[in-house]
C-alpha cells in the first residue's frame, strides 16, 4: 500500500517553532533557505539532514524559528519552486522517535545537560 502522506497536512503543534523542509534540490545552502524564508521571521537555526555513512545531503532539512507565528508564513510558502525543485514545508513535530546519541549528523550546539 502507498501511503499518500502528502495530501494530509501536518496540524500545528502549539507553541511550534520548527519547520520540515523537504523535496530540496541537490545544490541547496543555507544562504538559499534564509533568502527563501526572510519574509517569514527571524531564523534561530537551519539543519539539513545528512546519511550518516557517507555524509550525503538527504534532500531535506529544518528550519528553527524564534517566533512561532514565523511557521504559519513558511508553510504558506510549501510549493515554490527553488533551484528548480518544488519545496514541500510543513509544521515539525517535535523529535523524531529515532534516537540521537550516536552517529549524530547535526553540528548543533543547543546541547541541553537534563
């Protein structure tokens, strides 16, 4: 069975301040996502997901807001074209199931001790 999990939109959590990026071109930086979502609000953080192995741009990413209302504007912009692609945005919800501990890709320094 095909699951056709673009179709149903994400609700928003409350208080939600993080967007999936999705469907990016290969050549995408973090200069073309700031241009991209400018409009939106002021960006804390941009992650884009890499293969643990190789280290290999997986063609999505996050983006981290200071300001919830910022994600209302960056999920209204799901469906433009950049660099040729045709973004797909939508609300994050909260952490993925998978543990982080090892093999972490993202170079974050927003490291909690608790």
């Amino acid at each position: 069975q095909k699951q056709h999990q673009h179709q149903t939109p994400v609700e928003k959590p409350d208080g939600c301040l993080e967007v999936y990026i999705g469907n990016l071109s290969w050549h995408v930086d973090e200069q073309t996502i700031r241009d991209t979502f400018q409009e939106c609000g002021a960006i804390e953080t941009i992650r884009f997901a890499e293969d643990r192995t190789t280290g290999e741009f997986k063609g999505f990413g996050h983006i981290k807001f200071q300001e919830t209302e910022s994600t209302d504007k960056a999920v209204a912009l799901s469906g433009i074209d950049v660099l040729g692609k045709t973004m797909k945005v939508q609300y994050a919800l909260g952490k993925p199931d998978v543990p982080k501990q090892e093999g972490q890709t993202y170079n974050s320094s927003e490291v909690s001790n608790g």
